[in-house]
C-alpha cells in the first residue's frame, strides 16, 4: 500500500519554506567584468553552523523514473546543503515540513534544466534523485564535527507520479 503525490513545478515562491531555488533567472542584479557577465547575486541561504564550514563535494547519482517510490527522507540539523547539476537535466526534489520531530506529507518537484536548489538547515527532504544520466551534481554543504544526518523510514511509503 502506498500513498500518491503528483510532482508540481520548482518555483521560488513554492518552495520557499524548504529552501531556495538557484538559478539564472530574469536581469542579472549586476553585470561584471567590462560588461560582458550577467551576476545574478546571492540567491541561497547558506549556513554552515558554528562549528562547520562550507565544502564543495561531486556527487554522482543514479538516475531514477517516475513514478518513483519514496520510503525514506532525512534532514541535515547542522546545516543547509546546495545541490548544483552539472548537466542540462531535470530532477526529483522531495521535500516535507517538519511535524513534532518527524516529516509530514511530503511535496515534490521537478525543476528544469538550469535550476539548482538550497535545502535549509532541518529541511526533511528525498535523497538526491536525478531523472537522466548524468547524475553529476556539485554539493555545497557543511564540513565539521557531529553528525549532521537524521533519516526517518517511512512505515507507508508515497508513490510520486509525473
């Protein structure tokens, strides 16, 4: 048995409560060197705890299809976690609001080629789910001490659909 959530578009605006959404979108907020780079400024809310710095990591992800079975969700206490493609394809981002310590029902997206996203620090959230090969992501994310993981399996498992 298994219950169903129908993906929705990554907007800012949506996915506000759980993080930010990277992307080149609309005029740069300034352009740079002689004129010739759009900067499109500061658009996630890093934070790296007091302990942690910010570290750059590769990940390399299998792809997976929709309708795609979601059983687990975690959530990092520590600190926010960026994920960046390396490639021009979409992917599954699985979010859910915090209820009294566990995740409550979940929302999903899809982005488009181009978008990144900032999950914020205790966001619960998927694993990292590419929709196509190549599932190069860069990750920025906090280094330092402490476990900065917390995974809660779900005991009926959600069924995301396209």
């Amino acid at each position: 048995m298994s219950r169903e959530i129908r993906t929705e578009p990554l907007t800012r605006e949506a996915f506000a409560p759980f993080g930010d959404v990277i992307e080149a979108a609309g005029a740069p907020d300034r352009i740079i060197n002689e004129g010739l780079c759009g900067r499109h400024h500061d658009l996630a809310r890093l934070d790296f705890g007091e302990e942690g710095r910010a570290g750059i990591s590769v990940f390399d992800a299998e792809p997976r299809a929709l309708p795609y079975r979601l059983d687990l969700l975690e959530r990092h206490p520590d600190g926010s976690q960026a994920f960046l493609p390396l490639s021009l394809a979409a992917f599954l981002v699985i979010v859910a609001p915090d209820e009294e310590g566990r995740p409550g029902t979940p929302r999903a997206f899809v982005t488009t080629p181009g978008q990144g996203i900032n999950l914020l620090r205790n966001t619960w959230h998927g694993v990292l789910t590419p929709l196509a090969a190549p599932g190069l992501f860069a990750v920025v994310d906090r280094i330092g001490p402490g476990a900065n993981l917390q995974e809660h399996r779900l005991e009926v498992p959600w069924q995301i659909t396209g």
